[in-house]
C-alpha cells in the first residue's frame, strides 16, 4: 500500500450531518482530477455542519477513510476538509495602494488584497477565504486581472468568508483523532459551486444552494466571483422528521421512504401509487398513498426553498445599493444529497421563479459511476481545491482557468501570512 504523499494524491472530506464522504484523486498529467477511492458511510454526532459527540463523528471519519484507503490502495495521511455551520459569515472590503512602478506587479496585486484583509474580525472568529472580486486602477474599473497594466494607484474588492474558531476546532480534531492531517478546510458551499457550475453561469449570476441533510448552503456569483455565502441551519432532516410524525414511523424508516419514494410536487404522483410504511412498537406495518406522502413533503421542500428565496431577495438588494451586477440570469443550481428528490425542480421554478438545474460534479475521470451525483459535489470540489493549491505550490504558473486559478492564489496568500 502506497502513501497517497508519494503518488500525489489528494483526498477531499466532507462530514455532513447525514453522511461521511472521502475521495482520494489523482492529478493527471493534462490537469483534470482521476477519482480511484471513494469511502461513504451514514454520518454521527454532527448536527447542522457543528460536532455534538466526538467519539461519533471519529468513528463515521475513520469508516469512510478505511474504505476510500482500500478502494485506492494508499495510505491517506491528510485531507482537505469541508466545512458548514450557521457561523459562517461573509463580508466585502475593500483595499487601496500606490502602484510601485508604474506599472502593477503581483506583489502590488499581494499587497492591495492584505490591505484589503485586514479588516478587524472579532476574536471568536477567523478567516477562511479571501476571494478577490475585482480591481480598479485608477478611473478604470472591473479589471479581473491586473498584473503588467499601468497606473498610480490600484485598489481591489475582496470577500472573506469566516467562521467560529472552536468550531472549526472542533471537527478538525475528529479528523486529526483518526491520525490524519488537515491540509485547509474550506467552506462547502465554495467547495460545492467549484464542482458543479460552468464559467458562463459564474460571469452571468448564479446561485448555488447544497441541500443536505442539517444545513443549507448557499452561494451567490456574479459577474465571475463570489458574492454572498451564508448557511441556513435547516434543511433535508426536517423533512424527514415531518414524514416520521406524520405518519408514526421511526425517524431510519421515514427517511428510507422520503428517498425511495418521496416527491416535492404531489400533482406528479399516480393516484394509485401505495407506500408500505413501518410502525412503531412492533405493530404491522400500514399501506398509505404516494399522494399522502407527497402532501407531506411538498409544503415542507416549499418552506425551505422560501427561506433561500428571501435571503436571495436581501442579497440581490445588498448587491443592488453596492452597485454591483446583481441578476441570477443562469438562474438556481441545487446540489447536495437533498436535492435528488423527484419534482424538486418543478416546486423550485415555482418558488424562484427562476430557471432551476441540479447540480452534478463536472470535470471529472475514473469513478465517475460512483460520484457523479449530487451528494458528491462538496467532496468533488475539494479535489479541486486541492490540485488547484497543489499547482500553487509546485510552480508560479497560474493555472488556466479562472477560478482555478483564484483557488491557488487564496492559497498561496495563507501560506505567506501563516
């Protein structure tokens, strides 16, 4: 068994409240991402992104890593590690420098973004990411990239993404009680929108949300950055415990009929359609109508997708006075295990009154039967993130695409101030 260390492998994480996720990736000579281990297993002690028994979520760690170890014949010793939580918050600041030389450098572009950084957060709280948005130099705006162009003074939008620090504490020492390193944690919703959207629907304003089972991601780009991340602390497992009340089955039962046979949009459902639901206490189990179950689902998937709605309303507003681009035209992208519910896009056009997609990991070789699905996104798009930070490290050359690209230099710089 060799150690992932010597092939050059990288290893993404995600502990979700419902599910555990690790992928071991290759990079390829050509730079796209070979997937040759996945390990799953059903997620404990972690509720709504935060860790509530640490024994738990050590055992769910260790099942996934032992199983993405034997699929991929190696050794795991680090990861890149996703992270959710209702702390998660984000701001937009702005910083200014004289240009050195007439002419910007990338330590102009390094200082300008430390500049701009290093706005005061509260003590609980640290950085996660620093995206850059755009630059100004001078009178000219909106420039993307400003190295080797002329000016006296350049200024620059950056977004940090921070979180609480003894929860990030917190599930960082889950992962290293199962003798493993973590190599950066990065906010899933980033992680998410990294492997599933397209550069087209990041320049014309898109929003992705990943549904899981205790959190609900979102993430809003615009013009080719990020421009709001936020977590809402609800989201599949409601639904779940509404079907489990409803129908007086026990809570593993209700979500094995939510994901079986559950569906957002009763008018889909055959009216002949029956579900067997188990009871409790021993008693037989009882024949219900599809029907029924989708009465139950439908206002729920309808409330939750509400509650991104009007955060999306207040953002849009936000972005509106900021003076900045604030149209979703390439509309709704929901990713996440969650999202895989029958008729959910139909009940999310009528929600957004959007275009609506579901969001599946681009980009990808090897085991795609495997992880091409929704509930892999946040674990994809840390392989990403990591053959990005890997690129970095390995030379100066800045990688092809874009936000590749903006995924090195993020970080590059936290190597710099660390």
């Amino acid at each position: 068994m060799t150690k992932a260390a010597d092939k050059k492998l990288i290893v993404g994480l995600d502990i979700g409240t419902s599910k555990v996720c690790a992928l071991v990736g290759e990079v390829l000579p050509d730079g796209n991402v070979n997937v040759i281990g996945v390990g799953s297993s059903p997620s404990r002690g972690m509720d709504k992104g935060g860790v509530n028994d640490l024994e738990s979520v050590v055992k769910s760690v260790q099942r996934a890593v032992d199983q993405a170890e034997l699929m991929a014949d190696c050794q795991i010793s680090s990861v890149y590690l996703s992270l959710s939580g209702k702390h998660i918050s984000c701001q937009t600041e702005k910083g200014m420098v004289p240009i050195s030389d007439k002419e910007v450098t990338q330590d102009d572009v390094d200082n300008v973004i430390h500049t701009a950084k290093s706005v005061k957060i509260s003590d609980e709280h640290r950085t996660l990411h620093v995206i850059p948005q755009e630059f100004a130099i001078d009178y000219q705006e909106g420039i993307k990239n400003p190295v080797g162009l002329s000016g006296v003074r350049m200024e620059a939008s950056v977004h940090l993404i921070t979180c609480h620090n003894d929860m990030a504490r917190n599930i960082v020492k889950a992962v290293e009680r199962c003798g493993l390193k973590v190599d950066h944690l990065i906010f899933s919703g980033l992680a998410a929108s990294h492997a599933v959207l397209t550069p087209d629907e990041r320049e014309l304003g898109v929003c992705v949300v990943d549904i899981g089972g205790g959190t609900m991601d979102l993430a809003v780009w615009s013009g080719g950055a990020l421009r709001h991340a936020e977590v809402i602390p609800y989201a599949g497992n409601v639904v779940t415990s509404d079907i489990a009340y409803a129908f007086g089955t026990p809570l593993g039962d209700a979500e094995e009929i939510k994901v079986k046979y559950g569906c957002a949009l009763s008018e889909l459902v055959s009216k002949d359609a029956k579900v067997d639901v188990p009871s409790v206490g021993g008693r037989p189990s009882r024949s219900l109508q599809s029907q029924t179950l989708a009465e139950v689902i439908e206002p729920r998937y309808s409330e939750l997708l509400g509650l991104v709605n009007q955060k999306l309303i207040d953002i849009q507003d936000q972005m509106r006075d900021a003076g900045v681009k604030h149209h979703l035209a390439a509309g709704i992208v929901l990713t996440g295990g969650a999202s895989q519910m029958e008729g959910l896009i139909e009940c999310a056009e009528r929600v957004f009154r959007n275009q609506v997609r579901i969001g599946k990991p681009l980009e990808l070789n090897g085991l795609t039967d495997y992880v091409q699905a929704p509930h892999f996104a946040t674990a994809v798009g840390l392989l990403h993130y990591g053959k990005d930070s890997q690129a970095f490290d390995d030379s100066d050359i800045e990688p092809k695409r874009s936000v590749s690209g903006l995924f090195a230099r993020i970080s590059g710089w936290f190597k710099k101030e660390f």
